[in-house]
C-alpha cells in the first residue's frame, strides 16, 4: 500500500465510529473468528481490487463503462455472507464487489473487465455483466431496475421447485423509481416469493442527490405499498447488514415472505471512472472515509478484541495487493477472444419436442 494510503487510514482509525457492540458480539458467537477474519479479508481485496480496476481504466487496459464500489463493501460482504449455497445473487451494474463477495477469483473477474476470453463471462459482459452460474450469480445487469423482476422470477422458480433458497436482488436508489420495481415487489408480495430486494443508496444517483428527486428520502417506504416488510440498514456496518440479511432470509425460507431493505451506504469516487463528482464537496467525502468507513470501522473492532494485532491485519492489505497485482498480470498476459465467438451462446439449440 502506498504511504501516503497507509497514512491517511491509520488516521481514520483513530476517529471512526465504532461499531454495533451487541450485534458485533452476536455475530462473532454466531460464525466465529475465523469467518469474521475472512470477512475482513474480502472487503480489504475489494477495495484493493477496485483502486487497481480505476486506474487501468485510466491507462485504457478497461474499456466501456466502469462503475466501481469502493465505499460499500460491507453491504457485499455482509449480505453475501449470510446467503447460502443455493440462493441465488442478482446484481446491479456496480457488480465488481458483489462478485468477489460471491466467490469470483480476482483474476477472472479483472481479465472480465479487460475483455479477456478468460474473464468469467468469456469476455463477452464487460465490467457491467459479470456472471457465474455455478456460483449463482446471475450476472450484473445494465439496464437500470431491470434486475429486480429478474430476481423475482428467480425467486419464483425457487418457490415453483421447493427449493430451500432465496434470491438477493440489488438495486441502487436511482433505480427505485422505475416501474418495474414496483411491478416486481407487487408480485413478490402477492406470490409471496422467496425475495430479499437489497436498495444500496449511496445517496446519489448519477450526479443527483436522492434528496433532489424522491419525495421521501425513506426510501424503506416504497414497499409499505405493497405490504413488504422493510427496515434501514446502516450499510457501514458489515455485522448489521449481515443481521439484516439473515433475519431476511429466515423470513423468505420459512415464512415465505419478501423483504425490502433500504441499506444507508456511501461510495468514494464518481458514478463511473468518468464522472468527476463535481456536485458534491470534497469535505463530505473526507468526512465519510473518517467516520463511516466500513473497511476502518472493522479493523478497529478485530483489534480491540484481540482477533488479530495490526501487524496481522497489514499483511492481510499486502496480500490482497498482491492477489489483484497477480489478477492484473494474469488478465494482461490473457488472450482476446477469437472472433469465431460473437455468435456463439446468441441462439440456444432446442434439445427437446415441442408439445
């Protein structure tokens, strides 16, 4: 990590706030040190991994569109990490932490963005549309709201099959306004689908404060018109978002009922790599990074605790900045695909009778 990084987070250390002490102590009887520790892991290699993403695009190695998600890695890791096996993640086009929080290795993801054949989606998808069935995550998806009727479809062939699962569906707050949404949570309350729609509100979408064009700034109140259950999240902290989600999940599997839930986060950089976020004041950016940072806040938490020294912890930065170094050799060195490839997966060829 650079010095002036190093520096620059040792010194929010200092003045973060703290975590929830009692949902803290919960979650670290509930999965145990070693996973709170792998938690850490993957929101430090998530935001390593984004720093490098944002400045290979600044040297054209990625092309197209590039939204990263630096800022909000306890809502991937935390929400992700109450899933199980055969639930299934449907993501938005701010895609790259939901994916490494999934189970995407770093070097398919990045050769992904770099269009490589060896990327998770072929090279086909881009850094909008990663995609991993085996993992089920269904892909991030580019069309604003049009992942969340995904999800509820999804959700609906879990109920259809009896399956034990549910769907996360994630949406950011610029999105909540699209009819589809509403279309989607309608039907998830009235089939009463297996659905937990995940609303990251990183208060801006695009360039425009939430503030500028909702009515409510209580986005949670979207579903009270469809009778869904909701509640706010703080999205800063990595155990309340994993609560949150569990509690959510439990509800789906055994209640069968969908949830909504409005999750407060934040992220550092612009919209995209070319959106310089000149609408918003330097200072408000700092003063996240200082006091809300969800990387920080639980650092803080691991080391009064005693789960690990800093010493501990700073080797876990350095091998995550070695994992992405190695993602992007690995991605660089990988070929383009063959152009016999644009019209492969275009028609799927029917194997069966029509009745």
């Amino acid at each position: 990590m650079a010095k002036k990084k190093k520096k620059e987070e040792e010194e929010s250390q200092v003045t973060a706030e703290e975590l929830d002490a009692e949902l803290a102590a919960k979650a670290r009887e509930k999965l145990g040190d070693e996973t709170i520790v792998k938690m850490l892991e993957n929101m430090v290699l998530i935001r390593r991994f984004e720093e490098h993403a944002g400045r290979s695009y600044q040297r054209r190695k990625i092309k197209g569109f590039c939204h990263l998600y630096t800022g909000q890695e306890a809502v991937a890791v935390g929400s992700i990490g109450a899933a199980g096996d055969d639930d299934y993640i449907m993501s938005h086009y701010r895609d790259h932490g939901h994916a490494l929080a999934a189970g995407l290795t770093a070097k398919e993801v990045m050769a992904e963005l770099y269009g490589k054949k060896t990327g998770c989606a072929g090279g086909k998808g881009g850094s909008m549309h990663l995609y991993d069935v085996e993992r089920n995550f269904m892909g991030g998806w580019g069309i604003v709201g049009g992942q969340v009727p995904i999800g509820a479809g999804l959700a609906f062939a879990i109920k259809y099959r009896g399956d034990e699962a549910c769907c996360l569906a994630y949406l950011g707050d610029g999105a909540v306004h699209q009819g589809v949404f509403h279309e989607a949570l309608n039907m998830a309350k009235v089939w009463n689908l297996p659905l937990v729609v995940i609303l990251e509100n990183n208060r801006y979408g695009m360039g425009t404060a939430v503030e500028r064009v909702s009515s409510t700034t209580d986005l949670e109140k979207k579903a009270d018109s469809h009778q869904i259950y909701n509640e706010v999240v703080d999205g800063q902290d990595v155990f309340k978002v994993y609560d949150a989600v569990a509690r959510a999940r439990t509800r789906a599997i055994e209640e069968g009922e969908p949830s909504f839930l409005h999750v407060r986060t934040y992220r550092y950089y612009g919209h995209s790599m070319t959106d310089p976020a000149t609408y918003r004041g330097k200072d408000e950016v700092q003063e996240m990074r200082d006091l809300r940072d969800p990387i920080v806040r639980l650092r803080n938490w691991i080391i009064s605790e005693e789960l690990l020294t800093q010493d501990e912890i700073d080797a876990i930065d350095d091998r995550a900045e070695e994992t992405v170094k190695e993602a992007i050799k690995f991605a660089d060195e990988s070929d383009f695909p063959d152009l016999s490839a644009l019209t492969e997966n275009v028609y799927v060829e029917w194997q069966g009778e029509i009745d």
